[in-house]
C-alpha cells in the first residue's frame, strides 16, 4: 500500500517501525525521485515556496500536487520540519 499524503505516511511510517519509509511511496512518483534526489533542506525550501511551474510540468502534476509530493518526500527522509 502506498501513502497518497503526507498525513498517511506518517501514519504508515508510525505503524511499520523498522520498515523502510520509501516502501509506502510510489516509485514512480515525484515524491521517491525527491526522496532519491534531494535533501531536507532544499526539501524544506521547496515546501516553503510555490511550486515548480517545470517540475509541474515535466510530472504532469499540479502544484498542489507537487507541494504534497515535497512534503511526503520530507517526511520519508526523516526531516524534523516535516514529522
């Protein structure tokens, strides 16, 4: 089962100690190519500003969409900002 939000990752991370936190993102998703491309910090950045009209597009998503992604990838990678 994959988390389609940040509130459900935090669920699922809560629910599965010891399991990986990039099990329940979608590989193929913004979120996992964060998880695997960025670090909290620029993360924390990202979240705190609009979204990327070019990564919107590149991902076909809209802004909410990639602030969520942002978040989730936030949250997977640990990051106090987002727990």
């Amino acid at each position: 089962m994959f988390a389609k939000t940040a509130d459900e990752l935090r669920k699922m991370i809560r629910q599965n100690p010891g399991v990986s936190t990039s099990t329940f993102i979608m590989d193929d998703s913004f979120a996992a190519w964060c998880y695997d491309n960025r670090d909290v910090l620029w993360l924390k950045s990202a979240f705190n500003r609009d979204a990327d009209q070019d990564d919107c597009h590149r991902w076909r998503i809209s802004a909410a969409e990639w602030k969520t992604n942002v978040e989730m990838a936030g949250v997977a990678l640990g990051g106090k900002y987002f727990m």
